[in-house]
C-alpha cells in the first residue's frame, strides 16, 4: 500500500513536469552591470529629479512605450572611469533574446558599423561615439568621450561577459530578420518590430494600426541603397498562413504604388513581403522573390550572428542532470521508506526491528549410517 502511494506521488509529479513542458530555471538576481569590468571601474551617477536619469536608461531618446512593448523587464544606468577617460553605459533586459533585438534595431542607426567580430556580442553597432550591443536578453549602450576606436570596443568584451545570459527558451534567435537579402542592405537600418509602438517609431511603410498585430506578427523594415536605385523591404510573418493571406489583402489597399507598378507584393505561407521605392519592378519582384522560410538551415549563422548551440546545449545537459537527480533522489528516498516501514511494522508485532540473515541449506550430509557388509572375520561369520 504504501508502494502504491510512492509510486503515485512520483508519477504525479513527472506528470506536472510533463504538462509544463520543460524544466524552467529561474536565474539568480544577478546585477545587470558589474561593479568593474577589465580596467574600468564603475562610480556613483547622480540622479536627475526630473528625468531621474540614474535609475532609467534612455538608450538615445528610444521611446519608452516602445521599449515596454519589446518587453522590458529592468534597467540600469552607470559611469565607468579608467585614467580619467570615462564611458556612459546604459543597460535593458527583456523577457527574452527576441525582445532583446527588436529594442536594438530601435537603438541602432543608419550608417552604423554592424559587426566588430568580438565574438562575444549577439548583434552591435558601432557609430560616432557609442556602441550599442546584445547580450542575451539585454541591450547595452555604451557612449564614449570622443569617437569610438577599436580599442574601445575590444575593452567592452569583458562587459558583455559579465553580463545575465539567457538560456533555454528565452534564447531563441528570432527567424525573420534573417531571412534579409545582404545585397546593398545599407549598415544599421534593419528595423525588426513586435507591436504597433515599436513598428511606427520605426518608420514602417504601412500603417501600424492595419496590421492586426492581436494575431502576433513580427514584422522587419529595412533600407537598400545600390545600382538598383533605393527600396524599402517590409516582410511580416504571422502564425498561420490564412492570416497572412489576410494581411496581404489589407495591405493591397494601403500601398498605392500596387496599382501603378511602383511596388511589388509577394504572400509565401506565414510571409507577406513587400518591396516599395525606386528599384524597376523585375529587380524588386526578383527582391521578394528570393525569400523564403525554407531557405535558413541548421548551418547557418543568423544575421546577426547570434550564437545559440552552446546555450542550447548546456540547457539540455543542465535538465538532464537535474531530472537524474530526482530520480537518484527519489530511489533513495523509496528504500529508506521501505526498510523503515519493514522494521517499524515488525515492531508492532513484537519482534525484533531487525531479523538475522537466515541461510538455506540442502542439507546434504549423510542422513544415514553407512551400510556395514559382514567378513570371514566378522561376528556374524559370513
């Protein structure tokens, strides 16, 4: 009885564990900026009353709204000094690595020199005097006094590891930005947008409010400048290709370059994409046309190059070990229930808690007197 009632306790509970679906591991409170990173060390910011710049990151002027709606969880705003040099840095953390980006493109600039190939940075920009980076669910700014140099950010790397990593689902590369033709993409004007707020702040092409964003779209505006002319990619992917079907319809009625041949509409399953500017219309239908879900494999790196195998792994050791170690725990715990519950049960019938180990035996030795045969010499005379 008291087995059965274990072994349902135990099944009860995996099966709670399989209903979430995962193991989810909740991160320590871990400070958002460190108190020192490489040779800088960080001092006191006084806090404005009236923008209360110390305790909110401004991230250059980025709507608030928009960044609530990227899913901002917390900030911080510090100062790093190193012989007398001193950098401004400013720190957001999202829910999640997607988040993380959509507030990046709000941050980043065109013109902006995307990729230092640190190594440790999700996606950067590098422009004027700051850098602006991702690690994990954060996106960091950091402004220096006079032009950024490539000393500058190399000295940000131990920054960027210092910082919360994001880890199981949290870390998923977002797909649509990836799906962006390279071809006279001009540096910094990738604009990946999750809502209404952050799609308009963005500058997007079509009306925010049109775009039925209740469904959970992702939408990615970006610029092209070459020997082609001047266009602008718009691509939205939504849920289910039956409400992409639908967008392409409304968005057939907000772009009236459709009608004279100025721009070029393409639906593909989840996709709508959408090519308006200068282009000729066999170079933007050429554009569109090369788009396609199906064209990211396993293999290759996301644009940016966000680097997920190693997190992705790591989580799936990391439950594995802790799942192995409910059971170990949960076996240990089912024998010490046992043999306890044996010993106090033959406690209560008056015998001893612990019995000695019997033996059994096949009682093998002779169980009769051997025969006795008489002689010539014997009693018997035979």
């Amino acid at each position: 009885m008291a087995l059965a009632v274990m072994v349902a306790g135990l099944a009860m509970g995996a099966q709670v564990s399989w209903a979430q679906g995962s193991v989810s591991l909740m991160e320590p409170a871990a400070p958002l900026l460190p108190a020192k990173f490489g040779a800088w060390t960080r001092v006191d910011v006084a806090v404005d009353a009236k923008t209360d710049v110390g305790s909110g990151a401004a991230l250059l002027g980025v709507s608030a709204q928009a960044l609530g709606e990227c899913g901002e969880i917390r900030s911080k705003v510090a100062e790093y000094t190193r012989g007398g040099r001193r950098i401004h840095v400013e720190a957001v953390q999202f829910g999640d690595r997607t988040g993380a980006y959509s507030a990046f493109t709000l941050v980043e600039r065109p013109g902006m020199r995307v990729g230092s190939e640190i190594g440790v940075f999700d996606a950067d920009g590098v422009g004027g005097d700051a850098v602006v980076f991702t690690v994990g669910k954060s996106v960091v700014l950091a402004k220096f006094t006079g032009a950024v140099t490539a000393q500058d950010v190399a000295e940000l790397r131990p920054l960027a590891l210092a910082m919360p990593k994001a880890f199981g689902n949290t870390g998923a590369v977002p797909i649509l930005p990836t799906l962006t033709p390279t071809k006279g993409l001009v540096g910094g004007s990738l604009r990946y947008a999750l809502g209404p707020v952050s799609y308009a702040v963005q500058g997007g092409v079509l009306p925010a409010g049109s775009l039925n964003w209740k469904m959970e779209p992702e939408a990615v505006t970006a610029q092209y400048d070459d020997e082609r002319g001047q266009e602008t990619l718009t691509m939205l992917r939504y849920p289910t290709p039956t409400l992409a079907k639908e967008a392409a319809k409304a968005v057939q009625g907000e772009v009236p370059g459709l009608l004279s041949g100025g721009a070029r509409l393409r639906q593909d399953g989840t996709l709508v994409l959408l090519a308006t500017g200068t282009f000729a219309g066999d170079a933007a239908q050429q554009m569109i046309a090369g788009i396609h879900l199906s064209q990211m494999t396993f293999d290759q790196d996301a644009h940016p190059p966000f680097k997920v195998v190693a997190a992705q792994t790591f989580t799936l050791l990391e439950n594995i070990t802790i799942l192995s170690a409910v059971l170990g725990a949960g076996a240990v715990m089912l024998g010490l229930f046992l043999g306890f519950g044996r010993a106090w049960f033959r406690v209560l019938r008056g015998k001893p808690a612990a019995v000695e180990a019997e033996f059994l035996s096949l009682h093998l030795a002779p169980q009769n007197k051997p025969a006795v045969f008489g002689g010539r010499d014997s009693a018997t005379g035979v």
